[in-house]
C-alpha cells in the first residue's frame, strides 16, 4: 500500500507496482500539510486506481471537533457515493456516521488508534473494523502474534519513525498549536534537543526512518495483510522507489537500498524496532550530504513511472470474412468483450494476411496491457485496412478497462437521515469535582483524602493503596500506556481485583476490552483524544464510566461536550508530550548518566518520566499547565490535577490554590486551553 499526496504520486505508486494507495481528501486527513485530492480529483483517482485492478483507501483519521461532524458526515457520504474501498480512521465519530449511515463501507482502525495488543486487536474486531493498523514498535514476533486474530492487519514497512507512539504525540500542539492529531504536525521533534543539557546539535528526538524491506516476505508468512509505505508528504519519485523496492522485495527479486536511501533518508534506515535492537543507532537527522544525494536518483526514479506498465495479459481473436463485418474478441481473463467493425474489401494489390493482424494486435505499447495470444482467421484474398485493426484493439482495451472499474465498483448509499449528530449538553454551568492524579501515595501523604472524591494512582502501587486505609472506592488504577507483556499486565489486574480495587483508567481501546473481560470498571484516560459529543457516546457506549477529553480542546469547546456520563479533563500537571519506547536519554547517554530530562535548541527542560519496567517513557511538557483561577470556565462533571515530580507539600499547596481560585504564580502555561489547535 503506497502514500500518494497528490496525483502525481497517485500516478507513480500505481506505475511502480502497488496493489493499493491510500490518501486524504482536502479536510479530516491526518496530513493536511500535503497537496491531498479535491472531490472532482478523488473521483478520477478511485477510477484510475480501480483501472489499474487496485484498491483505493481513504484517510480520515484526524480528531474531529464538535463544531465540523456536519461537514465530516457530508465528506463521508462523497466519500461513500465516490466508490473509496475503504476508509482509515481515528475518531470514533467517523465510526459511529459510517456504522449508522453506510454500514457495508469498510473501516480500518488507524495506527493513530494505538492499537499495539491482542486486547487492542481484537476491540477493533468486535467493533465492525475490517484491518487494524499496527503501531510501529512492535516486534516480529508480536506481529505475528496479532495477524492471528481473525481480523486483517497492516504494518509499516517503510518511512518515518516518529519520537513518539501514533496518536499519543501533543509536543507539536503544545507548543506551536500544531496538533499532529489534527494533520498539522510541525514536526518539533526533529529540531535540536539533548540528553546533556547542552544547547548543542544533538538530535536526541529524531528517529532513522524505517526499512523492512529484507524482512516483507516474513512478514507475509507470518500473516500481515498489507504492507504499508509511509510519505504522504514525499515527493513522487520517493514513491516511485520505496514502492519499487518493497514491490520486488515482495517477490523475491533484488531491491536497489542505495537508490532508496539517496531519494530520502536520515543518515540511513533502521528496523530497530522489528527486530527489538533498540537504541542509539535508531537515532538520526536530516544531514545535508542526505539532501545532496537525492539529486542524483530523480531523473532515473522519474523513468519508473513514465509509462504505464503492462499489468494484465490479453487474448485476441479476429476473424473476417468476405461480405460481413470483422469481429474481434479480447479477454483479459476475468472479462470478454467482442466488438464488430469494417466489412473486409477484395484485395486489389495485396491482401491482409494473418500474420499482418497479430503484428497489429501485438502493439500494446502505452497500455496496461501485454500480449498472451492472438488467434486470427481471414479469408484468402481480402484487405482489412491497418487503421481499423489498430481502433479495434484500442476500443477493446477500452472496454477492458470499463469492464474492470465497472467490476471494481464500490460505491455505495449514504443514509444521512438516520444520523444523530447534534447531541444537547443537559448539564451546564456544573462547578467540577477536584479528582488528583499522583505518581506515588507519597505525593498525598499531606492530603486530606477525605475532601477528594478520586485518586488516580500507577498499577504499580496497589497494594500499598489497598492497604494505605484509603476508601477502595475513591482509587482508580491508572494502566501502562503502552505494554508489551499484556499477560502479565493481566495478572496485575486480577491481583489488584483481588485485594478489592476495581477502578481502572483506560487510555487506549486494549484497556477498555481487558477492563470489562475482568469485570472492572473502567475509566476513559485523556489517551483516547476524545475531541466531540459523538465520540464521547461511542465510549459511553462501551461500558466507560467517565471520560477525560483530550487536553488539545479549549476550555469551552471541553464545556461543550455532551456525555451520557460523567467528563472531565486535566487542568494541572506537566502533560505528556511524548510516548515514548525508545528512551532518547538511555541512547544518548546511558541509563548511568540519566539526567531526568531533555533540552531544547532555547535551553527548555523537558522531564523524561522513566516507565523502564513497562518498556516506555513519558517526555513532560517544560512549563506546568496551571489554571488554578480558572476553574469556573470549566463546565464539566470533574478535573484531573495531575502530579509527577511535586513534592507532598507542593501537592498540598497546589491543591490549595485551587480549591481557593488562588492565581497561579511564577512560570506556567495555560496549555491549549485558550489558544486551540490548528
């Protein structure tokens, strides 16, 4: 499956050799900075693609707000009504408008979705989704493990590695108002930062970009039902060659690295993740001897897709007789078409022989076409006219071609009446809970617990809450935000079920599944980008005893979310930039010189939260978000403050200013609570 951005990167992935492409549309594409296909565009490419025997997907994997679901559903019923194979998606609001507007259009579960589990998998399943998209940091042998799940999956096997785990990236949105789950990424993390502390060159938050390309025949063994190529942003000679080169590796045949990695690289590839070498040599950055090198490979990259290729072999049969008109019938296999023309005419010079005909028919050059056999009969003695075999054999490729986009069709209705998109908000102008979220039970050793309703604490330490004396009913367990051992994450939960807690805050879609199998009541985290009332329904829909939106909504957009239970959101704490499986410390400098922290090009401090018994890190935001004045802009059922690296007595007195309305002093931020997103 190839990335295409614009058309001519449509034209080069298909000439190249893809089975598929995706792209997005002018809105709702989780890469709004490329050249994306307006509707007339995207209905000459659904044809194109499906004249090619391909199959055409569809990105509308952005977070959506309340305020564009009339536009989202009108880009999905043209979406629909074009005939798009399918569509790949985030917001559980495209879910909700297809599952009730277009039930038969398939829907893939976007790697934005962070789906990384069997528990995550097979949610997607259960919930009507066709293909679940894969994070990118899984290994082999996890991905053979949930290509085994009865549900298709696609893995990335080429492109950009981001810092951070899809759809758990706010670094971009948080500093510049360019959220990378609304496609307006500004890419922040391949600017200058440093484990050291030092203002240096240092790139300790951008990644190599990925290769698989030695390793897509054992991923097609092993299950995996599409290979996906990352670069919706590229250019279409980068197409051209990553298609090429996956396209052959596929099949056995020779695949040219050195071309690959001259149209674009970071100082090279790594396919660290795959394999489970982690690290230092994961890490690269755009060099200029990388940007030189591309000059080199275009015009020969540009010759890939100059012509179309000859993908489909063809037979032809023409007969001509005196007196009636000649006939010729061509099949490509899976279709026939017969087309009648001239009547022959006696030969007054010379006639027509077989042999002239096949070397007419043979001429398939600029087709997509090749010839598999031609079998012709003529009278003796008669002339058929060279230009009237040559617009045969045009018009039948021509009906060909109808034929196979005709076969191909997958337009569908779209039964707008039955949507319910305007979801009323029934309780307005509510002053919120105070809910307190804490890396340890030591943080809250100066709390009194009593005044709050929920404690929000790390799976890691319930036994110490179990037996803190604190009521089990105020503890929610929060859970890894990424796990690679689900089993054992499993047994956790069983012992903690055990001693009592039955509350845990789930941040992706394998929480809420592992939550309900083990009868728990679960909590939805801030992890699920819950951006509309749409989606917050679907959520409530699946048991979700409350919901913490996503920290990118402003205040009154927060306010205006409509739920059947309770929402909340978080309004204190260094929010997380970053997911991260590779430690950018760890590569840099060693888990010995850990330094707690990564700096900025400007000096920012980012805290590094090290989660290393679950296999990942958080990267904190430099400034805290405070709004401790704030809380009556808030119309919502609770808020979250959020503690990490507090001290217990600057979570009491934070605590304090809050329940007193105290305005924040010294540095903080306001997050995106005033400024929005783009």
């Amino acid at each position: 499956m190839s990335p295409c951005g614009s058309f001519e990167s449509l034209e080069a992935a298909l000439r190249s050799g893809a089975d598929a492409v995706y792209l997005g549309g002018k809105s709702f594409s989780a890469r709004a900075n490329a050249q994306n296909f307006s509707h007339e565009e995207l209905e000459t490419a659904v044809a194109l693609c499906h004249r090619y025997g391909a199959r055409v997907y569809q990105a509308v994997n952005t977070c959506v707000l309340g305020k564009e679901l009339s536009s989202l559903a009108d880009e999905l019923e043209f979406s629909c009504r074009t005939g798009i194979d399918g569509l790949i998606i985030q917001d559980r609001a495209v879910e909700y408008i297809i599952r009730t507007a277009c039930p038969d259009m398939p829907i893939h579960a976007s790697t934005q979705m962070t789906l990384h589990t069997k528990n995550g998998v097979l949610w997607a399943k259960e919930h009507g989704y066709s293909r679940a998209v894969l994070s990118r940091e899984l290994p082999a042998k996890t991905i053979e493990e949930l290509s085994r799940l009865g549900i298709e999956t696609e893995v990335f096997v080429h492109g950009a590695l981001c810092m951070s785990v899809s759809g758990q990236c706010y670094m971009s949105a948080l500093i510049g108002s360019r959220s990378a789950n609304r496609g307006s990424c500004a890419g922040a993390c391949r600017l200058p930062f440093s484990a050291s502390g030092k203002t240096d060159s240092k790139y300790a938050l951008s990644l190599k970009d990925m290769s698989l390309a030695d390793y897509v025949q054992e991923l097609n063994e092993c299950g995996v039902s599409s290979l996906k190529i990352e670069g919706r942003m590229k250019r279409p000679e980068y197409v051209a060659a990553a298609t090429t080169a996956i396209k052959n590796a596929s099949i056995g045949r020779p695949w040219d690295h050195e071309t690959l990695k001259a149209v674009f690289s970071r100082s090279g590839f790594t396919d660290g993740y795959y394999t489970g070498k982690t690290g230092a040599g994961m890490f690269g950055a755009r060099q200029k001897e990388d940007v030189l090198s591309a000059s080199g490979v275009l015009p020969g990259l540009r010759a890939l897709y100059r012509n179309e290729p000859q993908k489909f072999e063809v037979s032809f049969e023409l007969s001509a007789s005196g007196g009636r008109p000649c006939s010729l019938t061509a099949s490509d296999g899976t279709a026939k078409v017969t087309l009648t023309g001239a009547v022959p005419q006696a030969a007054v010079n010379r006639e027509t022989t077989a042999c002239e005909i096949k070397a007419q028919l043979s001429k398939l050059g600029g087709t997509l076409y090749r010839l598999k056999a031609a079998s012709v009969e003529i009278d003796p003695g008669l002339m058929l006219p060279l230009s009237e075999i040559n617009r045969l054999r045009r018009e039948a490729l021509g009906l060909l071609d109808e034929k196979r986009i005709e076969r191909l069709d997958r337009r569908r209705e779209f039964d707008r009446s039955r949507l319910i998109l305007d979801r009323p908000k029934t309780h307005k102008g509510k002053i919120p809970e105070l809910w307190v979220s804490a890396q340890s039970l030591s943080q809250l050793s100066e709390l009194d617990i009593s005044k709050i309703p929920k404690l929000i604490l790390p799976l890691s330490s319930a036994e110490e809450a179990a037996g803190s004396g604190i009521p089990l009913d105020k503890i929610i367990l929060s859970l890894p935000r990424f796990s690679f051992d689900e089993e054992a994450l499993e047994k956790k939960l069983l012992k903690a079920r055990g001693m009592g807690l039955r509350q845990v805050e789930c941040t992706n879609a394998a929480h809420i599944r592992l939550a309900k199998s083990l009868g728990l009541s679960a909590y939805g985290g801030f992890g699920l980008n819950i951006t509309n009332s749409v989606a917050a329904h679907m959520y409530a829909s699946d048991g979700l005893k409350a919901l913490t939106l996503s920290f990118e909504l402003k205040a009154s957009q927060a306010s205006g979310i409509a739920s059947p239970v309770p929402v909340g959101a978080v309004i204190y704490g260094r929010l997380p930039l970053m997911l991260a499986v590779n430690c950018p410390i760890k590569a840099e400098l060693g888990c010995h010189g850990c330094t707690r922290s990564v700096t900025d090009r400007t000096g920012a401090k980012f805290p590094v939260l090290c989660r290393k018994a679950d296999g990942y890190v958080e990267i904190l935001n430099s400034k805290v978000l405070r709004l401790s004045d704030k809380l009556s802009d808030f119309s919502l059922d609770y808020c979250i403050l959020s503690f990490t690296l507090e001290t217990p007595a600057e979570v009491k007195s934070t605590l304090d200013d809050y329940l007193c309305g105290r305005a924040p002093q010294g540095e903080y931020t306001r997050g995106l609570y005033y400024r929005g997103i783009i």
